[in-house]
C-alpha cells in the first residue's frame, strides 16, 4: 500500500559497538572495522559462545546530548532503554525539533522493542530466593522472599514500552504510542508503520526505530541453544562473516537506531534538512521454521515485492540492497535465492552488503541502523563493505561489496529485515528530490 503523503527523514541517532554517535558509526562502517570482541558485560568462561558486539560505554546515560529536557528514565533503567533514550535524544537534535515548543499531540513514537528491556539476572535471583524455604503457594511468602533481593521498580523493566513513557513524559508527546514485537524485524516494521501513521494524518512527526540488549546469560543461552550463534571465539572480529562459505552463525549484538520521520509538508514548512525519502514499505510473513525462511525464499520476495510495488518502482530502479545478512547458513543462502527471484540476471549487477558483519546482529535495533546506513549512503555516495569475505560460497554467489567500502552514487536502497519467526520486511529508501 503506498502512503498517502510522502515521508522524509530528518534526523538520525546511534548507538552502536562501533560508534555510539551517526559520524563515529559510519566512520567504522566504511573503514571496515568489527565491534565484536570477547563479552565483557558477564564472565563467558564456562559458555559456548564467549563474544559479542557490546557497545564499550558502560555509563550510557553519560552519552545523552545536552540541549533536550531530560526523559523521565526509572532509577534504574535497563542499557537497551538508556541506548533507546541516548539515540533518540541525538536524532531529535539533528532535526532542529524543539520538545518545548512542538504540539504534542501531533507527534507519536513506534518503536521495535523486546525482552531486551527487562534485568534478567536480577528477576531470575529474586525468583530463586522467593522459592527457596518460603511457603511461596501464598503472596505474602513469595513477596517477602523476593523483596529481600528484589526491588519492585525492577518490575517496570519488564514493560516494553518504558523507553517510549520515558520519551512520551520527557518531552510532552501525546500523540500515539506503540512498539513492535516482531523479533529481528522490529524495527524496521516500526518504520514502515510510523509511515502509515503519518500519511494517514494521525501525526506529522514521528520518533521510530528501535533498541534492544540482551547480551546477557540469557541472550546467549537462548540463541546458542537454537544453534544460532557463531562458535568463533578465539577469532571475534573475524566470527561475523555473512555470505561467506565458512559462515557458522550469527554474532548477537546491542544497540539502538532512532529516524525522525515527518510529512514532507510538515519539514519543509519548519524549513528543516531533509536526509531521504521513506518511500516503500513491505510485509510478509513465512511460518516455515523459527529460526530460519522457507528455503526458496517465497515470502522474502513477497515482503520486497510488496515495498517496491508501495515506492510506485520497479525492481530496474534499484540500486543497492541492504540486506539481511546475519551470517547464519539458511538465511544467507536464502536472501541470496530471494534476490535473484526479484532482480534475474540483474542480481548480479545489484550490490548486496550487509553491515552485521562488522556491528553484530542486534535483533530489534537491527532494522533501524540497516536503515541510518542506506540514507548516509544514499548521501555520501558511499557502500559500506561486507568483511570477512574471504572463502566463496558457490550458493551465495552476488555481489556482497566484499572487505572494501566502495564510491557509488545510490538513488534507491532496498533494505531487508527477515526477523525469527517469520517476520519479513523490506522498505524503499530513496534520495530526496
């Protein structure tokens, strides 16, 4: 479905392993450099997977930009809602908007969330103790068991939305709310929507995108059980290899990616600088497995069919694909057979790069950044590399701008989110004309 007014981008935050800043992260992205490393932010000894792409500040609240009222954060928030509120804070600023002096009621927040916002050491210790010699069939002997170890404020962790209450109260918006809980797809469908929102007049501004952190002993044991995760520990930066024959899974990743879109009418009459067009935007949904796409790739072309066909373009028109990339096996491969269905023979001439290789893949933030990268892109006339390409996979055969950033001028960016589960999304970023 098209939108009904025409979406720009008009400011930008990041929050990311190789740069928590849009310069200093799209610095990295085209010198090719890894954020991945050993983990840091608990001790992996005794686990299979020992690395990840952590972001290296750990006072992240020390990162938020002076200049904005201060958002409303609980005591003790979680590192994927600081990360939400720092790359929110710098996007806001970029744009010239000024919470004091907007209509709240005319500016709304989407944004791809999940479990990453909950303290899952502290809820699993509460618990425990809670059980542990207490008569815990009766509210008052678990309660008195967990709070010996356990505060209640913690409990607002487990609300998706705390980062959005703490925008919403911060900075006087009374427009819509909500959050995406579509996995590795979140983001990116919060951008997709946030679109809809505005081309319906529902708001002029949105705040969207997405943030998420759970490189934490739960992260790590869930996704390790499902054999998603790359074993390359004595090699970090050298684990996230995607398209590459030697691929052995993907690196989990934190972060956050923040866009501000607006109606065009609305930026340009406030006389702001617009970075790109949001104009496609592409939904699909594949039930094949949980962890990876129906091998042919069916939905995945659905989903970029879909954006193309909402942008009014066709598949000649494209110049670049962002793609999913995570480094896995079956989605790589995948992707790969999805986008030869789309473009044919022109696939080739198509480049498909994907910047997990060097940030990790940080599931619902993942979109949003993929989506930083394609407007810089577009405006820089510069392709962020795939690195650690070095064994070619029969399989896996396009071009994935292998270990170098490469001079291209880009006027339309297809940008691919296949989340688990199922979720496919594509959106049509394009220069602004």
């Amino acid at each position: 479905m098209k939108f009904e007014k025409r979406v720009v981008v008009t400011g930008m935050g990041a929050v990311t392993d190789v740069g928590t800043s849009v310069p200093d992260f799209w610095d990295s992205l085209i010198h090719g450099r890894s954020g991945i490393a050993r983990n840091t932010l608990f001790d992996p000894t005794n686990y299979p997977v020992q690395i990840a792409g952590e972001v290296k500040e750990r006072d992240i609240l020390s990162l938020v930009p002076v200049g904005l009222p201060q958002c409303r954060l609980s005591h003790c928030p979680h590192r994927a809602v600081q990360m939400i509120v720092v790359a929110a804070s710098q996007a806001v600023l970029e744009a010239g908007l000024d919470p004091l002096g907007w209509d709240p009621r005319r500016i709304g927040i989407l944004l791809g969330n999940g479990i990453g916002t909950m303290d899952f050491d502290d809820h699993a210790k509460a618990t425990k103790h809670a059980f542990m010699d207490r008569d815990t069939l009766s509210y008052p002997g678990f309660m008195n068991g967990a709070l010996e170890v356990f505060d209640p404020q913690h409990e607002l962790e487990c609300e998706a939305d705390v980062s959005i209450n703490a925008m919403a109260a911060g900075w006087n918006i009374q427009g819509p709310c909500s959050i995406a809980l579509t996995a590795c797809a979140a983001s990116s469908q919060a951008i997709g929507e946030a679109c809809h929102w505005i081309g319906r007049g529902d708001v002029e501004v949105a705040i969207t995108g997405g943030g998420h952190s759970i490189v934490d002993p739960f992260g790590m044991t869930g996704f390790g059980h499902l054999t998603a995760l790359s074993t390359r520990n004595h090699d970090p930066t050298r684990a996230s290899r995607p398209f590459d024959l030697e691929r052995d899974g993907f690196v989990l990743a934190e972060g956050a990616g923040i866009l501000i879109l607006e109606s065009e009418k609305h930026a340009r009459n406030r006389g702001a600088e617009i970075l790109a067009e949001i104009s496609g935007y592409g939904l699909s949904t594949d039930a094949y497995r949980v962890t990876d796409p129906e091998p042919d790739g069916p939905t995945c072309l659905v989903a970029m069919e879909k954006a193309l066909e909402s942008a009014g373009v066709t598949g000649d028109r494209v110049d670049l694909v962002n793609a999913h990339g995570t480094s896995t096996q079956a989605n790589d491969r995948t992707e790969t057979v999805a986008l030869k269905k789309l473009f044919g023979e022109r696939a080739y001439k198509v480049p498909a790069h994907s910047i997990k290789s060097m940030i990790g893949h940080a599931i619902t933030a993942a979109g949003g950044l993929e989506a930083i990268t394609s407007v810089l892109t577009l405006r820089e006339g510069i392709v962020p590399p795939t690195i650690n390409q070095e064994s070619p996979d029969p399989e896996c055969d396009l071009d994935y701008v292998p270990n170098a950033a490469r001079e291209m001028k880009t006027d339309v960016i297809l940008s691919n989110s296949f989340g688990f589960g199922g979720q496919n999304v594509a959106l049509v970023i394009r220069r602004y004309e």
